[in-house]
C-alpha cells in the first residue's frame, strides 16, 4: 500500500482538483515514482508496438512496461507475445538487441534457449543438468494480458484489469475514427525515435491530453516560420472530450462546418476522397472532416496527434502528420521518450515520405515543436523535485475553463462519448487524467475505480 506521504499527495489531488489545483511535488517526489510503477505501470493497459513493426513470423522489438524490459515477439505461427525479458533460471536478460528476427532466444550465461513463443526449448547437456524437469514450468513470464486495437498492440501485467476495450472506454470511439478513417488502417513508417529527457512523463500525457493552449506562446517560432497553417486563436477553436476516466482529448475544429481551411487533419485530398464508412460511423467520419488537429492521450502514457505540418513552410504547402508517442518513465527524474510515424496504409510511397519528413521537421528530437516542448518540462521536473514546493505545498494551476472561468461550456448535442467542451480553453481534459491517476494510485491491489463517470 502507499506510504503515508504518497497516499497524502492522493487525497490532495482529490480535494484540490475541484478548485483547479495540483500538488506540484508529484512531478518529483521519488516515493510517488516508486508508487506510480506499481500502481500505474503494474496495472494499466500500456501501449507496446504496432503490429506492423514485427510484421514477419520471428521478429520482435524490445519494449518497456514501466522501467522493466519486455520482448514483444510475432511467434512462428503469426501469434503475438509480449515476454518478460529475464531467464527463468537466474533472471538474466535474454535479449541484447532493439528489435530483429529470430526463431530463439539464447540465454548469454548459461544457455538455456527459448522459442520466440516464450517457451523453454533446451538447454546444455540438458539430460545431465536437468534430466526429467519440466520444460513447461520453466518458460518465460508473460505479460498477463494482451490486445490489439487497430493494430496497436497493449499489454498489462494484471490479470484482473478490464479488457482493453472496456479500458479505453469512449476513448476507443475517438481511435477508431482516427486509426479507422481509410479502411485498409494504418502501418509505421519507419523506425521509432527515442531520446531521454529529464523530465517526468506526466508532463507530456498531460500536455497532449489537450494542451492547445501552449502554442501561442511556447510555438511562436512555428507559427514564424509557417510550420503550421491554422493561426493560433482559430486554434483554439474546437472540442476538449473527457472520453472516459483517464482518457482525454481535443479536436481543433472550425464551428462551421464548411470554413476554409485543413480536413481530415490536413491528409492530402486524393487520399480523403477514400476515406469512408468501411469501419466507421457517419457520424465519426463527419468529425473527422471537419477536423484540423486530433490530439489526445491515453491513460496513463500513450500520445495520438494527427495535424497538418510541413518540413519547410516556404517552399511546402502541409500535408497530414499522424503520430503516436509513449512518454516512458526513467526514475523519478527522467522520461524515455518513445515517437513513431504512422501513415495510412493506402498512402502512395511519396504521400509517406512528405508525412515522414514533415513528421521529422516538427515531431522529433530536432523538430521545431519538440525542441520548444521538451525544455519547459525539464523545469517542471526541477520544480517538482524541489525543497520549496514541498516545504510550501506548493501548487499547480489547472482552472482553466471551470465553472465560470474563461469561456469554454459544456455541449450537449456532441455525436461521440464524454464530456465535451466547446472551445479548447479548457483544463478540465488534464483534470480528468490526475483525477483518475489518484483514483488508481489508491485502488487496492484487485480493484480497479469505478470506470464510469
Ligand atoms: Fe539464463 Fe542461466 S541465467 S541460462
Ligand atoms: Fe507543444
């Protein structure tokens, strides 16, 4: 259970997120980040790769659930697994490369072999080391459950969490309207980025749980140099969904339907003229026509952005950029960030390399929105770490679009799930996701919060 000092920063959560407020220690504190990898990382359903990243019979990638390894493997019968990365024997790890193609997995100290199902093959001298053991008992541990959604491959070390689509709840209504426009779906492009920043991973969940409001200031430079075709007050125009506990999101959207300017996340036209009800609704399609930017989060780490971007606003009109992040927890004081390009599978090789690079131009370690972002979240890891914001219950503004403040309302006649809010200034998308952080830090191991609002 909690130590008193983590569960006293829950309750605080609680009683404080009804007046917009956040105990900034949380962005710090090594006894929450301790916390946070039992009773987040341990029981949620965490996002692990796609399944086009181990298309072939034998590949595998290696992955995180919260700081430990897992080898996610396509097995040589097609089927998916997600593997403990440690030898049954001593614990070592058995898997030394990002990602590849085996039928085996060597144990580098003392040999024992596994098939890239998990199971325990042989080992040295197996006959005078081990003679009538159970091969069955002694394969590698597994992830308790795993389940793809739209090829996007989650996994989750309790075996009483819900199924993951009753996890994502409204949320999935909200992916299958992104992941499902084309009717073929979606494919990586290319090889995942990553790099270590320090900071903590709540900053980029809550940032792309529906912070719109950071792109006037922080992104000025984008705006410059016409990176990003929407300006920034049209920006805030749009929807911020609460689509289910946890799970929050934000369309930026004209109020009238036919307004000049980007659809369909800006993706090209010729590709838009196919996009239809194959695998969704009337209703989701028409969001997504009328949508500029879908940007959401996935409790507690998985990121989804789809906008239209350019490499180079001078000489390149923008094109759709889809892509999907996981904000990987380090220790308390860093984050592994984790970024894939996605393009629709029905793209042609040319409409996939001006998403990838106008991806790469924006999105990446050296991209012109993700230089801007990653610097002010360092500092909210200082702070959260710091003696002041603790000897000062020091804490954090979320009040933006609460009752009476600023000039977001609720909506009512909305087609999807959720609680949606008509103009992105609004907060209450990031309220949503501490609310339910505090509610699962508190479960007792077996129960899961109420999952309803
Ligand atoms: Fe793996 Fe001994 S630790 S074979
Ligand atoms: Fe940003």
């Amino acid at each position: 259970s909690l130590s008193p000092q983590v569960r006293t920063l829950m309750d605080r959560i609680e009683s404080g997120l009804p007046d917009g407020r956040i105990p900034a220690t949380i962005f710090g504190n090594a006894e929450v980040h301790q916390a946070e990898l039992r009773k987040i990382f341990g029981r949620a359903w965490v996002y692990m790769a796609h399944e086009s990243e181990i298309e072939a019979n034998g590949d595998y990638v290696v992955r995180r659930i919260g700081e430990d390894s897992f080898v996610v493997t396509r097995d040589e019968k097609g089927d998916i697994h997600v593997l403990f990365d440690a030898c049954k024997h001593r614990g070592v790890q058995i898997c030394r490369a990002d990602s590849g193609n085996t039928s085996h997995f060597r144990c580098p100290y003392h040999g024992w072999t596994y098939s890239s199902d998990g199971s325990l093959v042989g080992a040295p001298l197996w006959k005078n080391a081990f003679g009538n053991m159970s091969k069955a008992d002694n394969g590698l541990a597994k992830a308790a459950q795993v389940e793809s959604f739209h090829g996007l491959i989650f996994a989750t070390l309790d075996p009483g969490a819900p199924p993951l689509r009753e996890y994502l709840g409204g949320m999935a209504w909200y992916m299958d309207l992104l992941f499902g426009l084309d009717k073929d779906g979606v494919e990586v492009l290319g090889k995942p980025q990553r790099f270590v920043l320090d900071a903590n991973w709540k900053s980029g969940a809550d940032n792309f749980s529906g912070d719109d409001y950071h792109l006037g200031t922080l992104h000025k430079s984008v705006y410059a140099i016409g990176a990003f075709p929407v300006p920034f007050s049209e920006n805030m125009m749009g929807y911020h969904i609460q689509a289910s506990p946890g799970h929050s999101l934000s369309f930026s959207m004209a109020e009238d339907a036919d307004e000049p300017g980007p659809k369909f996340f800006g993706f090209p036209e010729s590709l838009a003229e196919n996009f239809d009800t194959a695998n969704i609704s009337a209703h989701q399609l028409e969001v997504a026509r009328r949508s500029r930017v879908f940007v959401g989060n996935v409790f507690p780490n998985f990121s989804i952005l789809a906008l239209p971007m350019t490499e180079d606003g001078a000489s390149h009109p923008p094109t759709g950029v889809l892509t999907v992040r996981c904000w990987q927890p380090k220790g308390p004081g860093q984050v592994e960030m984790w970024n894939w390009f996605l393009g629709y599978k029905n793209m042609t090789p040319e409409q996939k390399d001006r998403a990838y690079r106008a991806g790469l131009g924006t999105f990446s370690l050296g991209g012109a929105f993700e230089m801007d972002d990653t610097e002010p979240w360092i500092t909210v890891g200082r702070t959260g770490r710091s003696v002041a914001a603790e000897l000062l219950d020091f804490e954090l503004n979320y009040e933006m679009g609460m009752p009476g403040v600023g000039m977001a309302h609720p909506v009512q006649d909305w087609p999807g799930p959720g609680k949606v809010y008509w103009t992105r200034y609004e907060e209450g998308v990031q309220r949503n996701m501490y609310a339910y952080y505090a509610d699962l830090m508190r479960a007792e191991p077996g129960q899961w919060p109420e999952h309803e609002f």
